[in-house]
C-alpha cells in the first residue's frame, strides 16, 4: 500500500537511531579526509617557498585540493537539515553525491559502492529523502569475504523504480520510501517508489 508522499516525514526512533549511525560515521571519515587535505596544502605551501618552486605546478595542485575541499563540503551540505520541494529528477544525477558520501562512510571503508542506473526512470520526489534512503541502503549492505564492491541496481519496474541490494531491513530506508509514496520491496531488499509517469497519470485522472 502507498502513502501520500510527505514534506517532513516523521521517523521512529529506531529510524532516527539508524541515520545518526551513518552520519557519524560519515563525520568520521570527512575529518579523516579534511587532516588529508590540511596537510597536503601545508605541504604545499612549504614547496612554494623553495626557491627552485614551479608557479604554475605549484597553482595546479592548490587547484586540485581546493577542488577535493569543495567535494567534501558539499557532502556537509548534503546532510545537513533537508531543504527543497519535491522535484523530477533522474535517479542516474544522484550517483556523483551518493558515491562522495559512501566513500566516507567508515562502515564501507574497504569497499566501494556502485549504482546502476540504466534502466532507472526519472521520479518526483524530494531529493534528500532520495539520497538519504540510497545511502541507507547501500551503507547497510553486509560485507562479504574478498568483496570490494557492490551494487546498487536501480531499474523500472512498471509504475514503480525499484532500488535493490542485498541489504537487511533498514528501518530509515523503508520509512522515507514511504514518506515518498512508496514502500519497502515486499522480498526486502530495498524499496520501491512511483515512476514520474505513473504520478502524472494519477493527477490527470
């Protein structure tokens, strides 16, 4: 059964203790990357001052830590107190900003989390209850021995997107699909939400 998609859903505590599970452990991995990043530019500004220093080199590579700065603070941006209207949006636009907040997640340390979108419809929704629910389920996928990486799959099925991992119950996830007129996929390996087209047609009628 849907539910009208919500602006502010409200979550149980189960849920709230979940997603404070994954944005300190994301808050972990940012100071980790952001001590990297203070001393790759303080290494930086010692090589400048060398009298033999290459300006231009020495540009680039400034250029590119601010660069990774700027990525990091956008994760910040990201899980910080959502924001927006719900809005069409093509699931294949999160993956950039999906993948920069796993890589800092400390549960997935030593594995990379990959999306496929292909067959991915656009949908309507917010997009933080979409990023959110995404990272919920990717970040609660069990490690398997040798595994570098999974996959998260994406992919229409009827009037619904389906996103599927081999994920136990995530309670955060299931509650923001819900909040997005969707719900939990009924094996439980994910969640599923209406396509764009399929609410268009709803409102039409």
């Amino acid at each position: 059964m849907t539910t009208t998609p919500q602006d502010t859903p409200e979550v149980t505590p189960e849920a709230l203790r979940e997603w404070n599970h994954h944005v300190e452990s994301v808050m972990r991995g940012l100071a980790h990357a952001l001590n990297n990043r203070a001393a790759a530019l303080s290494a930086v500004i010692e090589l400048s001052r060398e009298p033999d220093d290459d300006p231009a080199a020495t540009r680039d590579i400034l250029q590119g830590e601010m660069d990774r700065v700027a990525e990091l603070v956008r994760v910040v941006r990201i899980l910080a107190t959502p924001r927006g209207d719900a809005e069409a949006l093509a699931p294949a636009d999160l993956v950039a900003d999906l993948k920069n907040i796993l890589h800092l997640h400390a549960d997935l340390r030593d594995r990379v989390a990959e999306f496929a979108t292909t067959d991915a419809a656009p949908v309507r929704v917010h997009r933080w209850m979409l990023l959110r629910a995404l990272v919920a389920l990717a970040a609660t996928v069990p490690a398997r021995p040798g595994e570098r990486s999974f996959t998260v799959t994406l992919a229409t099925d009827g009037d619904w997107l389906v996103a599927r991992a081999n994920a136990p119950r995530s309670a955060y996830m299931n509650e923001l699909a819900r909040a997005m007129g969707g719900e939990p996929n009924p094996d439980g390996s994910g969640f599923r939400i209406p396509t764009l087209e399929s609410v268009r047609r709803r409102e039409a009628r």
